[in-house]
C-alpha cells in the first residue's frame, strides 16, 4: 500500500505533536510519498516565515525521509476535473472540498495510494478513495468509500 499523508499530517509529524503518528508514520516509511501538493503547503508555510528558520528546516528534513516525491501529472489533473464534477453534482446539496485536498484525492486514486489524514469528514466525500487517520488512538482507522456504482470510473488521460 502506497501512503500519502496530507499537509497535517507531516506538519504534526515534523513538530513531533503526536507520538502515535509518528510511531505509525516512521513504521511505513518505504510506503509512504511526499506529494507534489502537500510539498507545495509545506514550503508556503516556511516561505510565508522565513524568520523561523525551523520551518525551512522541517521541510529539508522531511524531503530527506520520504523515499518518494509524487508529481502532479495530467492524469491527476483528469482525476480532479473528474472528482470536482462529481461533487459539484452532487444533489441536493453540492459538497466540493478544498482545491488542494482534490489535487491530493486525485493523486491518490492515480496511484491507489490511501490518503493519511485526520481530516476524513471532507476525503470521505471522494467516491472511491481510501483514508486512514493515524491521529486516532486506535490507529489505523481505515475508511473504505462506500460504491455507489459497481466501479469507479477511471477518467481518460488527456490525449
């Protein structure tokens, strides 16, 4: 299983917040990616205070301990224009999720990765996704989409 944490999850990490995930994060290493995306957070993050030098310094770290960088390819791009339109037809009320949290969904189901996050209430409206919260003490908590459909649609690749 490929893991890819979300922003949270390697911010809590790096500040050594929570010993449960650090435990799980550091037992499945050689499974774990750094996405393109949450790299993209994690340097903002830093730049947005370049006084604290220890940010900067968290994301050198992290980006030596990841065995794998994810990039955001056109296929995830398919992936996203496909999810976002799911979403924003959902009826009767449209639930669409935070842009970077998408561009992570989508990168996920790309790869058949499971997403690593605490925050399963907005992952969860992705058909077909998996995600396991660490954070929890009785961890992993593994969610399994529930399908709708018989299978979940792959979006063509841009030709």
């Amino acid at each position: 299983m490929i893991y890819l944490p979300d922003t949270n999850a390697f911010s809590r990490y790096l500040r050594g917040e929570d010993l449960g995930l650090k435990a799980k994060l550091e037992a499945n290493l050689i499974h774990c990616r750094l996405s393109a995306v949450v790299l993209s957070e994690l340097e903002y993050g830093a730049a947005k205070r370049p006084e604290v030098t220890a940010y900067a310094a968290r994301v050198k770290r992290l980006r030596e301990l990841i065995p794998g960088e994810v990039d955001y390819t056109c296929a995830d791009a398919a992936f996203y224009g496909f999810i976002r339109a799911r979403l924003a037809n959902l009826k009767p009320n449209a639930q669409p999720i935070g842009p970077y949290d998408l561009m992570l969904a989508a990168q996920a189901l790309r790869l058949g990765a499971a997403i690593v996050t605490h925050n399963t209430s907005e992952f969860q409206r992705v058909h077909g996704i998996t995600i396991e919260d660490w954070q929890t003490r009785s961890w992993p908590v593994r969610f399994l989409n529930p399908c709708h459909e018989s299978a979940t649609p792959t979006p063509s690749a841009p030709g």
